[in-house]
C-alpha cells in the first residue's frame, strides 16, 4: 500500500468558522495540557504517559464545570491531538525532531479527523460532528481511501484541508539505470548540476530580496499598532499575506525545478549539509534560509521514491571544491571569495562550483556502487553497511559502508 496527500483550499462558511475556531481551541487546549502533563509526571515519577493514559483524562475533564467546554468539540480530533503528540515524542527521542512545544493561538491552528470524511458528488468535502459540509476546491481527482483529513488555517486567514488517502499498489521498485546528476548548492546560482556530459547552472531567484521593502513597510506599521487593537489584527493579516506570497513564490520554484530534475535522471546526488549550522553564518543566513535547500531535498526525495528513482546523500565533510576533478589532487585550503582555481598538479582550471558538482556526482557514484544490492532492496542492512538515518529528515543513503582511499570515477554501472 502506498500514501498520497493533496492539499485543497476550503471555503467554510461564517457559521463553520466559528465552530472550527472552537475546535482549534480545544485541541489546542487538550495540546498543551497534556504537553504539561507528561512534562509534570516524567519530573515526578522519570516515566512518561501512554497515548491510552493521555486519552483516559478527557473523559473526566468534559465532566469538570471549568472544562466542560471540550464536550463541543468533536472527540476523534482530540485523541488524534493525543496521537500527535505521543507521535511529536518518539520522533523527539529517535533523533528525528525537537522536543514537543507549546502552541499559540497567535500561529498556524490544524485539527485532524481520523475518519469519516467524505467527497460529496458536488466535490465537497462533508465532515462529521458540527462542522458539516464544507465548499472546497478540489483541483485533482482524490484517489484511493480517504485514511484522515487535517483543516488548518494560515496566520492570514486562509483555509486548507490536506487529505491523506491509501492506495493499493506499491511504488515502482528501484534502479540505478539511467542518468546520475550531482548537484552542488551555491550562493549565486541555486543549484549547480552535472550529468556527466554537461553542466547546468540555475537561478537563485532570491525569493526575500524582492518582498523585503514591502515586508519592512508593513511590519513598521504593524508595530505602531496597539496590541489588542482590531487594527493590530488587521495589519498582522497584511504581514502574513507578505510571507504568503513569498512562501508559494518560493515552493513554486522548488517543486518545478525539482521535477525536472527528477524526470531528467535516474539517481541524484546532494550534500548532506549542516544547514542549522551553516545559518550561524550571519553573512550568508539571510541567503541559505531564503534557498529552502532543505525543502528541495525532500521535493526530490519523495519524487524520485514515487518514480523508483534514487536519492544518494554524500558526507557532508567530502571535499568536493578542493578536489581536482581531472587527477583528483586535493588542496589545502580554499577562502569562499575563491571562484576559479587552477590544479597545481596537472594545470587544469576548474569553476569552483562546476568542479563540486563533478565531484559530488563521482563520489555519488562511489557509494552508490558499494551499497546498490542494499538500496535496490537485494541485501539487508545486515549483510554490512551502515545507512541508519542521523538527526533530520530519513535518508536513503547517509555515508558510505565503506572509507574510499582513493577518489575515482566509475561509470560502469547504470549511467547512460
């Protein structure tokens, strides 16, 4: 069984708005209290709670005078408020996610219905409970079963319903046959990408850069209002509609690019950069932040898994600007102002970032050669190799199984 999202815009009336605004509260509420809770009990007893001792107070807390406002909220969406949460913890103790926080209402409010959600034949969507049906645009056939729906709501007002359904099938099985790209991240290109023939450069269209001024005005005025004001409320609405259009500016971008990747070639090659790290920068945060390099890793990766295509992630530490692509002669040291050099072994002059690309795509290769039985599912993680995912998103590939003692290129497998 496969999973599919799609994410479609709502149109709830001023009377569904209303009963969405009490649900949001309520599981944000349930959220937060049962966020403290388990901090309160862990300091007391150094063990945590259970999703079933979590859902076992909600019962007692609708019975209670101060909280019996929780009985108007629909009870399948506070128990997957409890799902979240205990899912929000294993994903912190696995490495994959900071610990849980609390919410505000001043951000982002979701909900989820596990169940009972369906597409009516006027392509609406009808929900259980008070919220009812509700006008929506669905842009795209929804396929397979409807598994949970979460209806969130932007900080400038805006309505969203993303639906998970299950479809039969599994995805494509995996093959390195076809084209390897490297790409290499930069500064005044996004990306640098080499296949082996040629190389392409793209963009960096500096999403920030054209919306700051307006950002900068708007925000000026926001601060000038007084807080609590419906004033205040309005120019907030205005600063997130800057944000808005510079989101959906930048997402646009990332996903057609990352689609053409994706349909060009077969395996693709990235750095697992330390971009938490890399943002301490003060120089270069404002630019490496505005790139979404890491949202365009996960663009490819779930692209190129859907398509049995592979996503091979190279050691952060491999020194693909310093290496001689031609003799593979590695130099000492190389300031980042450095954008052409020429090897002082065999004489050849190199594009630092096209040099990068051409090596992150062989050392790609390298990997991908001594772990192929394991990613294309022929060999367990057992029979050698170590590709455990590290903190962040979940990899295919992390490091090689193997230390390489000499940098070689090797198209002898798969490429074409």
């Amino acid at each position: 069984m496969k999973h599919q999202a799609v994410k479609v815009r709502i149109y709830p009336s001023d009377q569904q708005k209303q009963v969405l605004s009490q649900h949001f509260g309520c599981s944000r509420w349930w959220w937060n209290f049962a966020l403290n809770l388990c901090i309160e009990t862990y300091k007391a007893t150094g063990k945590g709670l259970t999703r079933a001792a979590l859902n076992t107070y909600l019962p007692q807390l609708k019975k209670n005078q101060e909280t019996e406002w929780l009985k108007d909220c629909y009870s399948q969406v506070l128990q997957s408020t409890t799902l979240n949460l205990v899912t929000a913890y294993k994903n912190f103790f696995e490495g994959q996610a900071r610990y849980p926080r609390f919410k505000s209402k001043k951000n982002k409010q979701s909900i989820q219905f596990p169940q009972n959600v369906k597409v009516t034949d006027k392509g609406e969507l009808s929900f259980p409970g008070k919220v009812g049906v509700i006008k929506s645009n669905i842009h795209r056939p929804i396929e397979g079963k409807i598994k949970t729906v979460t209806i969130s709501m932007n900080p400038s007002g805006k309505y969203f319903a993303s639906i998970l359904t299950e479809i039969e099938g599994d995805y494509p099985k995996k093959s390195d046959k076809g084209k390897v790209a490297g790409v290499d991240w930069g500064i005044q290109e996004f990306a640098i990408v080499h296949d082996g023939k040629r190389t392409s450069k793209f963009e960096n269209p500096k999403h920030f850069q054209k919306h700051q001024k307006n950002l900068a005005r708007k925000q000026a005025k926001l601060a000038r209002k007084q807080k609590g004001s419906h004033s205040r409320n309005r120019a907030q609405k205005l600063v997130a509609r800057v944000h808005e259009r510079l989101s959906n500016a930048r997402q646009d971008y990332l996903h057609k690019l990352s689609r053409k990747l994706v349909d060009d070639n077969q395996v693709i090659v990235v750095e697992n950069l330390n971009i938490k790290g890399m943002v301490r920068n003060h120089k270069l945060a404002k630019v490496i932040s505005d790139g979404g390099w890491g949202i365009f890793v996960n663009f490819l990766s779930y692209k190129l898994e859907k398509e049995g295509k592979i996503l091979v992630e190279i050691d952060r530490f491999f020194p693909c600007s310093k290496i001689c692509s031609n003799c593979h002669y590695q130099i000492g040291e190389m300031p980042r102002s450095v954008r052409d050099w020429t090897c002082p072994n065999c004489g050849t002059d190199h594009d630092r970032d096209e040099n990068a690309a051409i090596n992150i795509r062989a050392e790609g290769i390298r990997v991908l050669s001594v772990t192929k039985d394991l990613v294309l599912g022929t060999r367990t993680a057992a029979d050698g190799g170590d590709i455990s995912p590290k903190h962040g998103r979940k990899s295919m590939l992390r490091q090689s199984p193997v230390k390489s003692e000499a940098h070689t290129i090797s198209d002898s497998f798969g490429v074409g």
